[in-house]
C-alpha cells in the first residue's frame, strides 16, 4: 500500500507550518489518551534522546481515534478530546505532533509505517514508544522491530505503576467512574478537567444564591462518576475560582424535559459576571458526596452551602 497520500495532520506549539525538509527527528509513538504521568515521563525522554543523539527536532505520533475502539468495533471513551491530548504533548517540549486516521492506516504494514512514513517523510533516527506499544498492520509492528531499524536511536519505555497498579489510560477510565478522583488524578499526573464553552441554562441558581454556569462534557469522551466535586476553575482570562460541581442530571430541580442530559453544572465561589458564551476550564479536584435529589429546593440551597463550605477547606488545606 502506498503511502505518499496519507493526509497526516501536523499540530505545532504556536500553529506554525513545519519545515522538516533535511532534517532529523525523533519521534515518540502511542495513543497517548489522556497524556497521562506514563506517557509525559515517556514525551520528557523522547525530548532527551533527541539532544543526546543530535537530531533537529523532536515529535510524536498519535491518531485521532482510538485505535483499539477501532478495531473492536466499540465506543471506548477518550481522557480528552484531541485538541487538548495534543496541547498536552507539546507542553513537554516537543516541537511538533503528528495526526494520522487509523482508517487509512491500519493496513500500512510495520516495516512500510517505518521506512516510509517515520524515516522517509519524517526524518526520522531515533523512537521512543512504551513496552507494549504495537503498530502496523495486525499490530505486528513491536518495540524489537524499532530495535532493529534504529539501534540505539530506539527507546522503550518501561512499565510506570503507582502502587502496585499499572499506570493506563482503561485504569485512570475506572477509577473515574468509581468516583476515586484522587487515584485518577495522581495516575494522570495532573487534574482531570473539561475544557468547554458554557451554555446557557434555566438560571434556576440565582433564584436560591448560588447562580451557576452549565457545560456539556465534549462528545466521546469520559464522564466521572456522577455527584458533587470541589473544583479548580479557570475562566478565559486567566482568573481563578474555587467551584463547586455537579455531574449528574440535576434530580431535584429536573422538570423531565432533560432528565437523562448529563451535564457539568459549577457554582464559582465569589465570581461575579457572566461567562455565557465563553469558555471555562473545571479541573476536578476531590470528590464531595453523592448527587441526591432533595425534597425542597432549601434543602438543595442547604446542601450547596455545605459543599461550598468543603470545597472551601479543601482547598485552604491546599494553599490555594
């Protein structure tokens, strides 16, 4: 199969083209779902081998979807949308990432991804991959056969656990949906967070003191178990709230029209303004109790103080 017309994708730190014409690269190869701790240790060596070595610039290569939903045929849930995972992998300090559609090359033999994609259209010397990375047709393509086309120029990393259990994308999933935010978070190496436009909502908040901004988590991708959570919020300026935030589907306050609309919805502690329209970072950083549906709206106003007073401490403890 030839692939001088494989349309791949390259995504740089600040959007500029990328000359990578008579130069060397090393490349670090992976789904990189997430970008989690395992994967910034491996991008944080594909930086160093690409000094040591002497090669020009240093990148990666992911796909846009998930090759293993891919091939089973199945919906498996991203750690974050593309945009981000790719935002992430630069932040390592790689110069460039390259995008490409398992669709068209799945059934690019190992030896062809290679010879003549890495080598022949990227320049590449030197890989950096973890130790159960495959690639290529039937995923026949292994950390030995990088051995054998690059020498010392390839690179496997090692297994990263985090005690006793192996730091994974399918792990970070689960304990996200058991409500175990600190374990995900810690295996992710930063906070888990969505990163979306605020949407306009029943304004329902206001009417109790406690007005609150409404956001949709991006499609396909990972929804915490649902309840209450002390978050981090960043608004598009830069400024900084301590927020509370529901997942969930808002039992007590649900008329039936949007009872099975999962949503994120955040009261900001002490912000004033609004933020329709604009983007809002929410990082999740402890979970505080279950979602329940209250009987009254003063208990819900009861029980949004008392979370606002947790989240509060909780982040007082962090010296926030």
């Amino acid at each position: 199969m030839t692939t001088d017309s494989l349309d791949i994708e390259i995504i740089t730190p600040n959007g500029a083209p990328l000359s990578l014409d008579g130069k060397t690269t090393v490349m670090a190869l992976g789904t990189f779902d997430g970008v989690h701790s395992a994967h910034t240790r491996l991008l944080t060596e594909t930086v160093a081998l690409a000094s040591r070595i002497g090669a020009d610039l240093c990148g990666a290569w992911c796909f846009s979807e998930s090759p293993a939903a891919y091939f089973k045929n199945q919906r498996i849930p991203l750690l974050c949308t593309l945009e981000d995972r790719t935002a992430l992998m630069l932040s390592c300090g790689l110069d460039f990432v390259a995008v490409g559609r398992i669709e068209e090359l799945h059934m690019v033999s190992a030896e062809d991804f290679v010879d003549e994609i890495l080598k022949s259209r990227f320049g590449c010397i030197g890989t950096v991959c973890g130790f159960n990375h495959r690639f290529g047709h039937k995923g026949k393509g292994s950390p030995q056969l990088l051995k054998e086309k690059f020498g010392n120029g390839a690179v496997s990393y090692p297994e990263v656990k985090l005690a006793g259990e192996t730091v994974s994308s399918t792990a970070i999933r689960e304990h996200l949906a058991g409500g175990d935010i600190k374990t995900a978070n810690l295996m992710l190496g930063r906070n888990f967070y969505i990163n979306t436009n605020v949407l306009s909502g029943k304004r329902l908040g206001r009417t109790i003191g406690f007005p609150t901004v409404n956001q949709t988590f991006p499609d396909n991708t990972v929804i915490p178990h649902h309840g209450i959570y002390a978050t981090l919020c960043t608004t598009e300026d830069g400024r900084q709230y301590i927020g509370v935030s529901n997942v969930g589907v808002r039992p007590t306050i649900t008329d039936g029209s949007d009872s099975h609309a999962v949503n994120c919805e955040t009261y900001l502690i002490d912000f004033e303004g609004d933020l329709y329209g604009q983007t809002l970072k929410v990082e999740f950083c402890s979970y505080l109790r279950e979602e329940k549906k209250f009987s009254s709206i003063e208990e819900l106003s009861s029980a949004i103080e008392n979370d606002r007073a947790c989240a509060t401490r909780y982040f007082g403890r962090k010296n926030l």
